[in-house]
C-alpha cells in the first residue's frame, strides 16, 4: 500500500537521523529488530547491520560490534556473551565470505553454533516477497 510505504520511509528516514546524531554526540547505538512487524523477519537481522553501514556510514566491523559485543554490554550481560572469550556463551555463526569486507555474507549461513549444539547449513525457511521489497534498499 502507498500509505505504508510512505510511513515506513519516514521511519526509515528518522532512524537513520537518530543513529547519526547519538553517534555525533558520543551516545552508545546497538541494533536490534522489531520481529512483530510484517516486513522484518527473524532471520534477517544481517539487514540492520547492512543498512546501519549503507545509511549511517558506519564501518562494517562497528556494526556488528554494536550487534554483538556492545549491546551484550548495555544489557548488563557482557560477561555472559557477546564476544568470542574463554568463560562465555560461545554462540555464533560461520559464513563462507568475510563479513567485516561485505556485511551480505551474513545473509547466507553456513553454521549456527548455539547453547552448544552445531547446526550445519541451518535451513532457513525465507519470506522472497519481504526479502525481493527490501534488496532494493541495498
């Protein structure tokens, strides 16, 4: 609908304006999604950080640091995860491409390790409508 994509730009655009100026202002950003909304799917969280590089110009390894290791840390639960340290959760995915040179690699996996459990090629059931509408802002 006209009406959903103009509001859905607005709020990208807002987004994108918010995260400049908190990181202008030293304010710390961490990424998330919101998986109640139609159009974000659960596992498509490689887009945030993606966009978040596109639009707001961060560097690739800064995006998934706030994906990772700085929103563990604003969580209070920094101790427990988000970095790869002998002593925590060693949840994590392999890709067969570097992401730190081109944040896609994350949208294809090739291993999930999570809670212990490896999970080889994971079988991902996609959405192509949502992903074909959100490619165009790649």
């Amino acid at each position: 609908m006209p009406c959903d994509k103009y509001n859905g730009n607005i709020v990208f655009k807002g987004i994108i304006d918010c995260a400049k100026a908190a990181l202008a202002n030293d304010i710390p950003v961490v990424l998330g999604n919101d998986v109640g909304c139609p159009w974000i799917t659960q596992y498509d969280f490689w887009r945030e950080l993606y966009y978040f590089h596109k639009y707001v110009g961060v560097s690739n390894s800064f995006a998934i640091y706030t994906a990772t290791k700085r929103s563990a840390e604003l969580a209070g639960i920094g101790h427990i995860t988000g970095s790869i340290e002998k002593g925590k959760s060693a949840d994590m995915i392999v890709t067969a491409k570097n992401p730190l040179k081109d944040l896609r690699a994350l949208r294809n996996l090739e291993m999930v390790i999570a809670k212990g459990s490896l999970f080889d090629h994971p079988k991902i059931k996609k959405r192509k409508q949502v992903e074909k509408e959100l490619d165009k802002f790649l």
